[in-house]
C-alpha cells in the first residue's frame, strides 16, 4: 500500500534516543513542564503530542505555570491580536527567567512557522531557549536536547510538512479524544494563514489511523473526533480511501461508541460521505458545516468554491438524510467589500440554515493572505455593529429551536459533573446538544439516556431514564 510523506524512520530514531539521554537525568530531578497551547482543536492536539514526548524526556506536568520547568507556547496564528497576546505573555516572563535562570522557555506552533515572526520573536526575547516550527514538532526532543545543554536554538524550515506516525500522545480526556486524519490545506480561503503555516494536504494511511483507534479503545476512549483542515478532502493510500470509506472502517472498531469528525468544507462534502453518515450507526447526528457568509458576491472573494444556494442545498439534502441532524457553523462579518446587502444575505441564510450554534468574528487581516492586501476594508465600527446583530439573531433562532427538544430523548456521554450545589452530571447528545442532569462523578465515562425536562438558550436540562 502506498503511503506517502512519512518522516524517515532514522529521523524518529534520532529524537527517540535524545528522548533516552535525558530520561533519568531529567526524572531524577523532579523537573516539570507547562504548556500553554492557543486556537483549535488541531494545535490542542499537537500540544498533547508536546506534552507525550516532554514525558518520554523524563518531565512530569506540573499544575501551576510559574512552578514549572519547562514552559513551552503552542502558538496559533489564526485569531486575531493572536501575535499582541503570545509576545505579552512570552515578556511578562523575563522576570521569572532572571530569578530562576534553570528556567526553560520555549515557543513553538504554526505563528512560529511563519518566520519572519519566528525571528523576530526570537531576537526580542534573549531569554526564550528554544523556537521552532510546526514541521518540526516531532524533532522536539533533540531540540530540547540541545538547548538543554545551553545551545539557543531556533529551527523553523520550509520543507512542506511530513508526517510523523508513532509520537508518544499524553491525551487530556479518558473517554472522549481527537485522531488526526489529516494535516495541512490545499483551498486557500483568502482569508485564512492555514495553508501557509500547516503546509500542502497529507492525509495518513487508514491502517494507522485505525490502530491508534483500535488502541484507544483498549485504553478506554468511548468517543473519537476525527481531525483534519478539511475532513472532507482525506485521500488515504494513495488516493484509494475516501474520508466516507475511513469512516465506514472506523465504525467497526469495537469499543468505540461515536464518531465525530471536524471540519468539513461544504465544496468537498459528498453524497458518498452522507450515505455513510446516515448507515454507520456510531457516527453521530452533527456536522461543523462552516458558511462563512450567505452572500454570493462575498463568497467568491473569499474563495469558498460553492455558492448559497449550493449550501442550503447540502443543508436540505442533510436534513433529509440524517435524523435529527444538527448543524454548527462558522461565520465572518466584515470581510473586505462586505455591504449591507451581502450582510443581509448572511442573516436571511442564518435564519434558512437554523444552525444549533454559530461561532462568529469580525474579519481580521492576517499578514500574508490575499485578502489582507484588497482595498475596501471594513471600519471596525461597521464590523462589531454587524457582529451584535448578527449574534442577536442566532441567540433569538436558537433559543426557538431549543425548544423543539423538550420532551425529547436521547443518549449523553458524561464528560463532567458540577458539584456545585446540586450534583449535576453533564455531557453532549449526538447531536452535540449539552445537557445537564442530576448525576454524579460515578456516572463519567458513561453512556445514559435522558429525558429533556427543560431548555435554555445554550444548554438543555434534563433527568436520567432508568
Ligand atoms: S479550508 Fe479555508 S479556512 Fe479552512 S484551513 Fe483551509 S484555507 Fe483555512
């Protein structure tokens, strides 16, 4: 079977044995790391790929930031005043190195992929140890390795992304977790820094994916997201598996309850892959479907590929194949050239679509990008003016469609209990509904069904059926 771009096994043999060298050095002393980890769930990953191979170092965690270490920033650079916040947090901590010189700083993640920022970070910190890029994730050890031994180290390359298989994973959940499917971005939305800081697609070959979920489930993982850019677009084994295929696959492995997956371009979603969500009974009734703006004009600029009419169209056809379905979404207000009119047309497609949750922004340029170069950029008065009215307007459809599910049934994966003041166990349907219900921490892990009793605009509430 082909399998493409993997990281030669010598290249992993060389962190595997830095990793060796420190081990007991490192454990004897007691050393510990932090890592502070920013943007979406794909760098939340990586920082617990960071955090497997910190372990395999000798480091323990450590609960409190200025006790560590080690501390390391996973950066983003998707977020807006992402660069203002990473470079105040990184200065406030010169004061910390100069009390405790041992002190470890290190900065890594797709902000230090871009290098021009790398660098600059780099020369305006002396004391941070250790910068380097996303490419590199798995050659941490032997980074650390050699800033340990007092080599100020920066290594941020080029070299379009490979992939690593086999890095240790510490995973902050015990029930649900993520699986990277994919990594990198071939669509270039105007507006987005993805592609250029996480490199060209690559998708891994299913027979890894599935042995890491195989393994999961021995370990315990009821409940699995599959990650990628865009899902939608995995082509593994060279070009043979389809992501509705994987999917299919996945949904045999025993012990695993549901299947998730995040994110899906709709210019790449397939009838093939709603076929096989409606036929695989654990994959779960939700999609992250992300819109962007309801307006032709804009979505062009943008460079989504589809059109809203070909949105609402995959809305109808999900809605119609898949049961109770339940679609979130992501929206930008303000892109550059954005009027009135292109603004009207996002509401009037957020009322049609009737999303179960919208997570919004006001466009913000990100250097590099083709938009951040058009003329007709929006006043930020404008943008957060269109912001509030367009949250109004989601905040009013939903707390209507919540009330639909009054009365209703379904299956909760407990994730948490608030002991507050009445014990309440909490965990999402699988339509990714959050619902609260009398319980304690003896119910985590498990799968109850419930009763819907009451709703609100957010959250639902509900009692546990026997
Ligand atoms: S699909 Fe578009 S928005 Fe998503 S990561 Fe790729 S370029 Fe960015």
């Amino acid at each position: 079977m082909q399998r493409h771009n993997l990281v030669p096994q010598e290249e992993l043999l060389k962190s595997t044995q830095a990793a060796k060298r420190l081990h007991d050095d490192i454990l004897s002393r007691g050393l510990t790391f932090y890592i502070e980890s920013y943007g979406c769930q794909m760098n939340d990953h990586d920082a617990e790929k960071l955090a497997g191979m910190l372990q395999s170092c000798g480091y323990q965690k450590a609960t409190e930031k200025f006790e560590a270490d080690l501390i390391l920033f996973n950066t983003c650079c998707v977020r807006e005043h992402a660069e203002l916040r990473v470079f105040g947090n990184i200065g406030a901590l010169k004061k910390l190195k100069d009390e405790k010189p041992q002190l470890m700083i290190g900065v890594c993640g797709c902000m230090m992929q871009q290098e021009d920022v790398a660098q600059k970070l780099f020369k305006r910190f002396p004391f941070v140890d250790l910068v380097f890029g996303t490419h590199e994730l798995y050659r941490f050890p032997v980074l650390l390795e050699a800033a340990l031994n007092g080599e100020r180290t920066f290594s941020v390359t080029q070299i379009d992304g490979e992939i690593a298989e086999g890095l240790p994973v510490e995973r902050n959940g015990r029930f649900q977790t993520n699986v990277t499917i994919m990594y990198g971005c071939d669509n270039f939305c105007s507006y987005c820094i993805v592609p250029y800081v996480r490199g060209r697609e690559r998708s891994r070959a299913s027979s890894d994916i599935l042995g890491e979920i195989e393994s999961l489930a021995q370990a315990g993982f009821k409940e699995i997201t599959l990650l990628g850019q865009n899902v939608n677009s995995y082509r593994g084994d060279g070009g043979e598996t389809s992501f509705a295929k994987l999917l299919c696959m996945a949904n045999e492995v025993k012990g695993i309850e549901r299947l998730r997956f995040m994110t899906s371009h709709p210019k790449d979603l397939s009838m093939e892959l709603i076929h096989a969500m409606a036929e695989c009974s654990k994959v779960c009734s939700h999609i992250h479907l992300p819109v962007q703006s309801g307006s032709d004009r804009i979505l062009k600029r943008m460079n989504r590929g589809y059109t809203r009419e070909k949105y609402l169209g995959l809305v109808n056809t999900l809605r119609e194949n898949i049961k109770g379905i339940e679609l979130t979404t992501d929206i930008i207000v303000g892109f550059p050239g954005e009027t009135e009119e292109d603004f009207s047309d996002t509401l009037s497609l957020v009322r049609e679509a009737n999303f179960s949750a919208a997570y919004t922004f006001m466009y913000s340029p990100r250097n590099g990008t083709s938009a951040a170069r058009m003329e007709e950029q929006i006043d930020k008065v404008v943008k957060k003016e269109r912001l509030a009215r367009l949250n109004e307007l989601q905040a009013e459809l939903l707390k209507k469609s919540n009330e639909k599910f009054l009365c209703m049934e379904g299956t909760v994966l407990v994730e948490g209990c608030d002991t507050r003041a009445v014990p309440m166990a909490y965990g999402k349907l699988e339509n990714f509904k959050m619902v609260y219900f009398p319980g304690d921490e003896t119910l985590l892990g498990q799968l109850k069904r419930v009763r819907i009793t009451k709703t609100q605009s957010n959250s639902l509430f509900g009692e546990a059926l026997e």
